[in-house]
DNA sequence: AGCTGAATGTCGAGG
DNA sequence: CCTCGACGTTCAGCT
C-alpha cells in the first residue's frame, strides 16, 4: 500500500466524464492496483477512485491509470507532501453476521416465530423466475411462501408477488398466500403488501437468534 | 487527515456485527471524524468503517469510536507502524457530466428512434405515483408511455406497468400502451416485460448523440 | 464469463 | 426526518 499526499488535479473520462480542480488530497494506491483519491470529508468515499485491473503509468508529475474498458483516470501531480509505502499482507477478511442470509437461516429453524403452527416445507423452494425462501405450511393446511428481507420495500413486495402467482397455478400446492418478513418495514411496502392481501411479519433479529439453540451448534 | 498503519483487531456492532481479526491494516481519521479500515485490496472499499457523526475515545491500544445510534466500532492496536497528520482543506468538489439523463433528453429529442412516426406530448408527465418519462403518441395516433433507463431490470417493469394501470383509467389517453428503452437489458426483464405486452427497444446511445443535430448546440 | 440480488450500500431530491 | 430512486454503484454467489 502506498501513501501520497499531494496537490493535484485529476480527471477521469470513461462510463461519465469527472474533474477535480487542483487541491491537496490522499492518493492510495493498493496492491490490488486500485487507485483512489481522497478528501478530507465524505466518510470512506473517494472523490475519484478506478477498480482493478488496471494499469498505472508513472510519468514525472502525472500518473495515468487506465482499466481494460478504456476507462481512463489521469492525475497531474503539482506538488507531493508525503509518500510512503507498507506492506500489509494478505488480510484474513471479514466475518460478518445479522445479514438476510442468516435471517432466512434462523427463520427456517424456527418457522413458528413467524406464525403460530408454521411448519417448513422447503428452504430456497425453486421456481421460474427464481427460488422462494421458504415454502411452509400453515396451522390449516395450507400453503404459504415467505420472503425474507431485512429491509421490507416495495421491491420485496413485487418480488413475493411474482412468487405467488406462479405458485397459485400449481393445483397441488393452491392455494398459496404470501408473508413478508423483515426487520424493518418501509411504510409503502406496508400498504402495497396489505393491498395484495400479504401478511407482514416483523421479525425481531435477537429475540430470533436467541430462540436458535445454543445447544445444537457445535461452536 | 492521520493515517495510520497498525497491526490491529476490529469488532463493530451495529445494524450487524463483524470482526476482523489481527492484521496490518491502514486506519483513516478524517477531518469530518469519520474513520475506515483498508486492508491492501477492495479496491476503494474498507473492510469496516464508521460515518460521522461519531466520537472516537482513544484509550491507550483500544479506539472506540460511537455514533448517537448506539453503533460501535472497537479498534484494538496492537502495534502502530505509521502515525502521520496532514492538512488538506476542504476540497472545491467534483464536477459531473452525467450520461443518464442526458439518454432521456435525447430520446425526448429524438422519439423516432424508438419507433417510426412516434412524436413527444410530454416530457415527465405527472402521474398519482410518478412521472412517466416520456408520453407520446405513435403513427397510429395510439397514446404510448415511455420509461427510459440505462439498464432495464424487473423494477423498471413493474415501475412501466403500475404507470400504465394507472394512464389507462384516463378515457382521454386509453388505450395506452408502452416502451421499455435501454442501452441495456436484463433478460428477466425483457421476458416480463414481453408478458405484459411492453415492447422493449434498445437504444444505442452513441448513435443517438449523433443523431441530435450538433449545429443545434452551442458548445 | 455473464447474470442476479444484497448492501452497515452511498447519495441526493423531494415531501 | 423519512422515503424513494439512481449509481461509474460494488460485491458475492450461482449458472
């Protein structure tokens, strides 16, 4: 990894066309051959940055790094303040937790914190346009496909109800109704999941994880 | 700016949680007072990170750095490599010059590309739930509604298809019917849209500038 | 390699 | 403040 700060003026010409007037700025260049330039504001966001693969041609006060795509991010460098480098290694990465994916994991071990007598059928069920993520029965008998999300939008309500009209024309498993369940709802999602006749279920995220036994898992 | 390169562990708990385990990672304070973890790849992406507003408790080996939401990212040092400070102003910004809307202005300028005898009514004509990019009327003297996107994907179906629902009550404009136009199309979306009876028309957006009259502009 | 959906998305406009 | 839609989205997962 390497650190420049300098005075500089950059523009960038590919999928837009980009220019930042002459300022001081971070340059960081990362082993993986990512170029980004950073102000002294807006959070982790770069100014201007290019992803790899690219190039970097150094010449004597301007840099021009180009991808595959032609895209093309040329910095003129006025006046360099700090430039160092280190060697940071490959880092062991990230472990993350509380995301949809586990969502839908720990509602399929406890489809009942859903609706009372939930059963499930199956997790990630298939169909044409895409698997449901979990197909369940209910307390009566009857079919319900759940989409889980962690942010409930109107996307998600569209997405179920694709799900639902596909699934109402299989005879063996009409008729099908939908739940949506997420840990936040967004109220127009409310509405349009209310409209097509969609129960929402807000899911409680600790409350779930604490239903999961502990004794079950190995670690 | 300080950048600091460090051998360190990070815990953040928040809308998730994560860890990072011992690494050498370079750690960002801004003068904004947000703070971001880079390892030497994700291009310009951190591992972990925290948005202002947030203080940041620096105890001797441990940050702790807290938003008013009650997150928290826990930076255990281990070892400090690299601790430098700069002062780079505010930046005067970036200038833009998009291509996206600049599509639905040269399609407002040019319907005929979409379709033979297709003539503009209304550019962003307002509806109850939005506006509809373009309306227009085609040779048959047929209403047609026009959604433009750079890529079409399923929302733009349902966005095309909830504006026509809705365009058709109006017994001065039924029947109505509609165009999907994108330099780009998933082939979810054209299968959907094809269902609905939209018709979908890829527009080449290099061609098209050409066609705009250049003796028309001023620049 | 291409496509699809998630994201601590981020960002900006509009109510 | 919240909500919604766009993004040079980026990113991971899957066909």
């Amino acid at each position: 990894m390497r650190l420049v700060i300098a005075r500089c003026r950059v523009d960038y010409r590919g999928r837009l066309t980009a220019h930042l007037p002459s300022a001081t700025r971070l340059i960081l260049l990362k082993a993986d051959g990512s170029v980004s330039i950073h102000a002294d504001d807006r959070a982790y966001k770069p100014l201007n940055w290019m992803s790899p693969p690219c190039t970097i041609e150094e010449a004597p006060g301007v840099w021009r790094v180009c991808n595959p795509a032609g895209e093309q991010l040329v910095i003129e460098l006025e006046e360099i303040l700090h430039d160092s480098r280190h060697e940071l290694g490959t880092d062991p990465g990230l472990t993350k937790d509380g995301v949809e994916a586990h969502l839908q994991e720990l509602l399929a071990d406890n489809p009942h914190a859903l609706e009372d007598g939930l059963r499930l059928l199956q997790r990630e069920y298939p169909t044409a346009i895409g698997p449901v993520d979990l197909l369940c029965r209910d307390a009566m008998g009857r079919t319900v496909a759940v989409e889980v999300k962690r942010v409930a939008e109107l996307d998600g309500v569209e997405q179920l109800s694709r799900y639902l009209e596909l699934l109402n024309r299989d005879p063996l498993l009409a008729p099908v109704r939908g739940i949506l369940a997420a840990r936040q709802f967004r109220p127009q999602a409310r509405v349009l999941a209310l409209d097509r006749g969609i129960t929402c279920v807000a899911v409680d995220y600790e409350a779930l994880r604490g239903l999961d036994d502990p004794s079950s898992r190995l670690f």
